[in-house]
C-alpha cells in the first residue's frame, strides 16, 4: 500500500512538473504568439537602423504584421538591408508601402511601421520597399539642435 | 620551512585524489542507469523521497519569490511609468536565474544533505559492504538510482517554482497594486522566448540536477563511517553544492546570455 501511495505521489509531482513546463512554454513565453515559417519576405535599405534588432516587430497602422528575419550591411552602398517576415495573410499591401523605423514610447525598442501607399499592385515574396524614413537617433538630433542654436546666437551678435 | 611544504603538499593530494575519486564514482554512477530502466521502480522510490518530499518547500518559496518581485519590481517601474513591463521583469528574472539557482540551493538543502547523510550512514552502520559481501554492488543498488531520481526531479522541481514565482507576481502585481491584467501577460509573452530563455532556464537546472546529486552522492560514499564524519559530509554537500552552482550559473548565463 506505501508503495502505491509513494508511486501515486510520484505520479502527482512528474504531472504537476510538466504542467508547469507546460504553462511556462505556452504562458510565459512567446510560443503562441510565434508561428515562423509562414510569411513572405521583403526587404528595405535603411541609412541608419540603430536599435532594430532581429525580430523586432513589423506594424502597419499599429498592428504587428510580422517581424525583422535578419538585418546585415550592404558592401557597396553602405546602407543596411532589412529583411522582413510578413504573415502571408497579410498579402494585400500596396506596392509602394514606405517603412520608417520608430521607437516604441520615450526609451523603448525600435520597431518598422509600415506606411500604405496607393498602388493597386500588392508587394510580393522577394519585393524591395523603395521608400524608406531612417531611425531618429537622439544624439543627431541633440548635435543638430545645439549647432542651430550656436548659429542663431552668432547671427544675433553681427 | 619544510613541514609546512609537507602539509600543502599533503592538502593538495587529497584534493586531487578526492577529486578522481568523485570522477570514478560518477563514472560508476552512470555504468548502473542503463539497467536501472529495467527495474525503474527504484528510481521512483527515490523520486518520492528527493522530489515530492520537496516539493512543499519549493512550492512555498517560489510563491515568495515571486511575491517578492513583484513588489520590488513595481517599486522601481512605477518611477518611469513601465509598471506594465512587471510581468517581463518577474518572468525573466524566475526564468533565467531564480527559477534554476534558487531551486537548486533549496534542492541542496533539502535533498541533497538528506542524500548524504543517509547515504553516509548506511555506510557507518556498515550496510554498504553487507551489500558488497552478498554480491550486491551498493553504487548501483543504492547510488544511481538516487543520482538518477536527482536527474529527473531537478528541472521539474524549478520549472514548478518559476511557474509558482509568476503566478505569485501576478497575486501582487496585479490583484493588489493594480497593474493591468492583459498588460502583464502580453508584454511578458512579448518578451520571453522559448528557446533563449525557458529551454535554456531548464539545462541550467539540469546542469545544477545533476552536479548537487553528484556532489551529495559523492559525500555520503566518500565519507568517514563515524558520526562525526558523516555530519561533516552532511555540511560540505551543502556549502560544496551552493558555491558550485553559483559559480556554474555564472559560467553558463556568460555562455547563454553573454554576447560578449
């Protein structure tokens, strides 16, 4: 009978060990959430893409509709080449769709916003957005400020 | 000049001889699983006394825990109005480090001395070499099973606190200071991944399964038979045990999360 009852107990900890595996696969982490494989790609130069990173979200009108595969830097016109996933129900997105990359709130990550534009063709597996705004880096924008504002001031004194 | 040479000298053989002596064992340890399988019921005696025995203290803590993170976490957020990302920041930091670390210390404390002293005592009251005369080898009729029960029970046992430390977050994050519902869960299913964070959570608590059974098993096996020796088998299982996870979780995060 303690036999019975330790291997019962047994039995209660190894089910409640997975459930937990279980809840943390499904729950905790983004298993539900990512389906990789199904997508299309497109791809974008960026000048400057500072902070995106891989897997970082793809939005259009604020919803992810998919997410950055890979980002690498293209030898001969300097600029970086970002490669989007975009799930394959997404499939109706104009032609000349732009692509900016914004921060999410103040400090928060970086992210591609997809802008629609008018054309009547859709973009399609291996298509190239031509259009496209760089990441605002706060330094530059810092630098551009304080040297306009050292020119008005020795504008002010001639 | 010289008896102090003499006694380094003497510290370091034991060290190393005590060293290829755990490597033996451990060695032995594993040439007696395969024929475990055949008579599991052993292994699951063990999983009872090593795992469910501790699972109230894991259970308990981990709820702390996470309790406590919550709490501290919200503190610090609330600041940069980021109170949403509490979910991240408990998840990830269960996950990651607390989850494996803190199970496998508590698993040191309350499985791992047990091991040991039981172990050490058999081997006192001499029924280890009853077991040798009767031509029973005792490190597969009594240590791998107990290795083994370790093994398994390790990575459920963490995967049980961190899943515990979340929902205890959640207790205090949400049902007492308020942090929205829907916003705890997405931005941590946002930010946790399966494969960087959680399978990589769970070969940390299988490294740290099995190195503190090793450790205890090696202890109460290598000890000396007297009482005094296998109380002092008992305190090394538990230091050696802490301060060998604490620095192979230092190792294993620079390999995992490093990038450096």
């Amino acid at each position: 009978m303690t036999t019975r009852l330790t291997e019962i107990w047994v039995g209660v900890f190894v089910a409640a060990g997975m459930a937990a595996l279980f809840m943390l696969a499904m729950k905790v982490s983004n298993l539900s959430t990512y389906n990789e494989g199904e997508g299309y790609i497109v791809t974008a130069r960026f000048e400057d893409i500072s902070g995106l990173k891989e897997r970082s979200p793809v939005t259009m009108a604020g919803v992810r509709i998919g997410r950055v595969k890979a980002i690498s830097f293209d030898n001969d016109s300097l600029q970086a080449v970002v490669t989007m996933r975009i799930e394959t129900r997404h499939n109706a997105l104009p032609k000349d769709t732009s692509a900016s990359i914004y921060t999410a709130g103040l400090l928060g990550e970086k992210y591609v916003g997809l802008e629609p534009g008018g054309d009547d063709k859709s973009l399609k597996q291996g298509d190239v957005v031509k259009l496209t705004q760089d990441s605002l880096v706060l330094e530059k924008l810092i630098g551009q400020f304080v040297t306009k504002m050292l020119d008005n001031d020795s504008d002010g004194k001639k | 000049m010289l008896s102090w040479l003499q006694l380094l000298g003497q510290k370091a053989i034991d060290f190393f001889q005590r060293l290829g002596r755990g490597h033996l064992l451990f060695i032995a340890i594993l040439s007696g699983i395969p024929e475990l399988l055949l008579r599991f019921r052993l292994v699951v005696q063990q999983v009872y006394s090593v795992g469910v025995l501790s699972l109230v203290i894991i259970l308990v803590s981990g709820l702390f825990v996470g309790m406590v993170l919550g709490l501290q976490g919200y503190n610090t957020l609330v600041d940069f109005g980021a109170e949403e990302s509490l979910g991240t920041v408990v998840a990830l930091s269960l996950v990651r480090e607390l989850g494996p670390v803190v199970t496998a210390l508590l698993f040191a404390g309350r499985a791992g001395s047990a091991l040991t002293a039981e172990i050490g005592l058999m081997k006192a009251t001499e029924q280890l070499s009853a077991m040798e005369m009767m031509a029973v080898d005792p490190i597969r009729r009594v240590l791998s099973p107990r290795f083994l029960a370790g093994f398994i029970s390790m990575p459920l046992l963490a995967a049980i606190f961190s899943a515990v430390g979340v929902l205890g977050g959640f207790l205090v994050g949400v049902s007492l200071l308020g942090v929205d519902e829907g916003a705890y869960w997405s931005q941590m299913q946002d930010k946790v991944d399966l494969h960087d964070d959680i399978y990589n959570g769970v070969i940390k608590s299988l490294v740290f399964g099995v190195v503190v059974t090793w450790i205890s098993v090696f202890e109460g096996y290598d000890c000396i038979p007297t009482s005094e020796g296998v109380s002092r088998a008992t305190t090394r299982t538990v230091v050696h045990s802490a301060l060998v996870v604490l620095g192979l979780d230092f190792i294993l995060t620079a390999l995992m999360f490093g990038e450096v």
